[in-house]
C-alpha cells in the first residue's frame, strides 16, 4: 500500500541526472531480492510514483488535466532491434539516451534532439564561462 517514486540527482547518479538510467539500476536491484521488477512498474514509479512522492497530482501521468509534460524517446534503433517490448528496450537497452522530443505543458521544447527554447551552443559557452571562473 505504499507508493514508491523514483527521482534523480546529481550526487545519487553518478552527476548524470539520468531518470531512465536510475530506473534501470531500480530493475537490476530489485532482482537481487527476490522477483524483478516489470519495466512498465519501474515506469510507473519514475512518473506518477515521483509525482505522488511531491504531493503532485498534475504531473506523472497522461490524463485530462494534467500539465502535458512528455517526452518521446525513438527506440526503432539497433539498441531496440531484439527488444520484443519498446518499454523494457527504454529502460534495458541504451538507457542513457537522449529524448528525441519534449513537451512541457503542451509546449514544444525539444524536436528530433534539438533544444527549441534557447541556443545550445550559448548555453553551453556560458556554462564553461562559469565553471571557468
């Protein structure tokens, strides 16, 4: 009866800020004690699960109401290729991937891997400004 979310950090994930990384590592744990875990109940704790965790009932699901936010991972690929069900290859094969598209609240933010709402190139430079001194 408990809810279990799954979340990320930059300090408990090795700095990669990875949810589908983290969510494979819950699968790989969670055969050691006992029955593994399906890829579509770890899905569910990295999405309604986390939401649940924050007190959110507007995100982590696909429902009237809800805020929209989707990502779209293209898993036609050669990582996927043996992979009979796309949800177990987005967690098991290639899990560090990249998004291909991003919404947030309806709105596109990524497209086929691109950044839309700024220029990755500036940020990029300002970030290495930074860290630069």
């Amino acid at each position: 009866g408990v809810v279990v979310g799954l979340g990320t950090s930059g300090g408990g994930s090795n700095d990669a800020g990875h949810l589908l990384a983290d969510a494979r590592l819950a699968m790989q744990v969670s055969g050691l004690l006992g029955a593994q875990l399906p890829a579509r109940t770890v899905l569910a704790m990295a999405t309604e699960g986390g939401a649940t965790g924050l007190g959110r009932d507007d995100i982590g699901h696909l429902r009237a109401g809800a805020r929209a936010d989707v990502c779209v991972w293209d898993v036609s690929g050669v990582a996927d290729a043996g992979v009979a069900d796309p949800v177990d290859g987005l967690l098991w094969a290639s899990p560090g991937r990249r998004p291909r598209d991003v919404f947030v609240g309806g709105s596109a933010v990524v497209r086929d891997g691109r950044l839309l709402t700024a220029d990755e190139a500036t940020l990029v430079a300002g970030l290495r400004a930074r860290i630069a001194g």
